[in-house]
C-alpha cells in the first residue's frame, strides 16, 4: 500500500519567506508527527497530532513553526520568516494511533535549504 | 531529561564480521525501545522493538536487541554482517508518559567494506 508521502522534496528559499512543506499520511492513520533531521542535531520531535488536534507541539522550536492538519489527514508544516537555521530534513511519520505501542511508519523528508 | 545515547558515531566493518552497537537511555518509567534504520537513499524504517517480554527481540535481516533494564541498555547485534547492512542505526525510546513522541540516539553510521 502507499506509504507516507511527503512534498516538495526539496526547498529552497530566501532568508525571510515563508514556506509550507506538506505530508500526506498512511490512510486510516490517526497519529500523524513532525520530526526535523539536522547536522549537530540528530532527529528531532517538532509535534505530535491526533486526529486534527495537536496535544504535544513541545518540540516546536520558535513561534515562527505553526502546523495544522485537516479532516484527520493532511498535515502541513509553515515556517514563517526563514533563518538559515532552519536549514534541515523535515520527516513526517504516522501511525495507527498515538500511543508509543504503535509503530511509526516515516515519509522521504523534505530537503530544506534556507540561503 | 529523557536522552538516549548511542556508544559509537561511525563504525566501519569488513563482510562477516559481527557488530554490536551500543545504546544506553535515560528515562525513569517504562518505555518501549526501537530501532529504526536509514539506508542510503531511503526512507527510515523499523528494524526492531521491544515493548515487554522477552527482552532478547529479533528483527529483520537478521538483527537483534537485548533489553537490560539494570543497564538502561538496548545494543543491537547481528552476528555476520554484509555490504548490504551499510546504513545509518537509530536507537530509539518511547516513554511511556509521552504523547508518542520518539526521542532518537544520535545515529550509528555502519559502513561494511566488501
């Protein structure tokens, strides 16, 4: 069956612009998170949702990262004003339900690069 | 804070030879323990998991996982490995007070030398 995707798989933008990056989760999933994969950071948990409602978004790094997800599905990632340190692999993963007992399934990432 | 830790960053091997890579984690609940694994070019995929019972876990390929709760440890072992298993280990804890949320060593890069 399809796996998690995930686009665009790569970005590259200007200092200063927003960007959306976008995952579409294995259906029937109900967990879906957002991990950020960076050099001297390793993976890191950026937010958690069920269903459409975010009860874990403590790794979101600054009030520029915003997230929402729509009719239980698609999730999108906005980082508003770019920093070059936001530079990093975006990895999106689902599972069936959100307790840590359920496997997380994860899409290819998308490459973002911040000049 | 819960962390986990991974003993080696880049471990090169000739074929068949065996591997064992380190992890160590600090979290004081119960936890469920993976391994994820990154191949080059690929997506991050499950290796292994441990969620309760018996703490020797087999994957897939041949990998698998012993729990020591006395250590906080859970070291992935294959006993011959081959080029193919050239890739990038993750250990990888659930706690059992988070949302679901993974907390990821710092990543083990094999690489097998034919």
């Amino acid at each position: 069956g399809a796996g998690v995707s995930q686009s665009p798989s790569n970005k590259v933008t200007e200092k200063g612009k927003d960007v959306e990056l976008r995952c579409d989760p294995i259906s029937g999933h109900t967990a879906l998170y957002w991990y950020r994969q960076s050099l001297g950071q390793g993976l890191e948990f950026l937010i958690y949702f069920q269903g459409n409602s975010a009860p874990d978004k403590s790794g979101l790094p600054s009030d520029r990262f915003s997230a929402e997800r729509t009719g239980g599905s698609v999730s999108t990632l906005t980082i508003q004003r770019t920093q070059q340190e936001d530079s990093a692999v975006y990895l999106c993963a689902s599972s069936l339900a959100g307790q840590g007992g359920y496997e997380q399934y994860f899409g290819p990432g998308t490459r973002l690069t911040v000049t | 804070a819960q962390s986990v830790s991974q003993h080696n960053h880049h471990v090169i091997l000739s074929e068949a030879a065996s591997l064992e890579l380190g992890c160590n984690y600090s979290y004081g609940g119960t936890v469920n323990l993976f391994w994820y694994v990154q191949y080059p070019g690929q997506h991050l995929q499950l290796l292994l998991k441990y969620f309760s019972g018996d703490p020797l876990v087999k994957g897939i390929k041949g990998f698998e996982a012993e729990f020591i709760k006395s250590k906080f440890s859970f070291n992935l072992r294959k006993p011959s490995v081959q080029w193919s298993d050239t890739a990038e280990y993750f250990c990888v804890v659930h706690g059992s007070s988070n949302t679901g949320k993974l907390i990821f060593g710092q990543g083990t890069t094999l690489q097998v030398k034919p």
